[in-house]
C-alpha cells in the first residue's frame, strides 16, 4: 500500500509541476489559451497572474517530491503538501472554476487517503 501511496503522490506532484509549465510557460500560446480557453487579450492581460500561480504550483511540486524524497520519514511533509493541494483545490473550485476540484482536489484527496491507510 505505501508503494500506491508514493505512485499517487508522485502523480500529484507530476500534475502541478504540468500545471506550472501550463501557466508559467504555455499561457498565452496556443496550448495554454485551449486548456484554459482564454481569448488572446485575456491571457495576455492576465499572464503576470497567471506565472504567479504556476509558480505557487511548483512550490506544492516541491513539497511533495521533497517528502517523497524522504521515503516514510517524509510523511508528515506529504501530508502537509496535500492537504495544501486539496485547500487551493476547493478554493479555485470555489473562486474560479468548478472543474479544478476534479483536477485538483481529487487528486490530492485520493493521494491523502492512500497515505492515510498505508
């Protein structure tokens, strides 16, 4: 089960390090503006934002690799870094997109759970 646990982590880190290439990199390019389907004068007026936020996904990436790094001795890092994921999950679901509580706070939230039990 601690196996599943760190392949879930793992993919949550994974999926936020997408989401800082996504709006660090990709947002006002044609990949980003589809994912996120913006105009072009939103994303480009709105890209400072948006690095910003990519930025803040990096750091839970981090988080989470560092605990991974750490095998069991970093579970209480992985469950903090979680639990971070899962909170910006329900606030972005809340604030700006329902569809990130399924891409977000699922994720993190299956990911906790499995770190739970194992």
């Amino acid at each position: 089960m601690a196996t599943l646990s760190h392949i879930a982590v793992g993919l949550v880190a994974l999926l936020h390090i997408y989401f800082l290439v996504l709006e660090m990199f990709f947002w006002d390019k044609p990949l980003g503006m589809r994912v996120f389907r913006l105009t072009l004068d939103f994303a480009k007026a709105s890209k400072p934002l948006a690095a910003n936020q990519g930025l803040y996904n990096g750091f839970l990436a981090a988080g989470l690799i560092w605990g991974l790094s750490l095998g069991a001795a970093g579970d209480p890092i992985k469950l903090f870094f979680l639990l971070c994921v899962i909170a910006a999950g329900l606030f972005g679901a809340l604030t700006a997109n329902k569809k990130i509580l399924f891409v977000q706070a699922l994720p993190g939230a299956a990911a906790l759970i499995l770190l739970l039990i194992s």
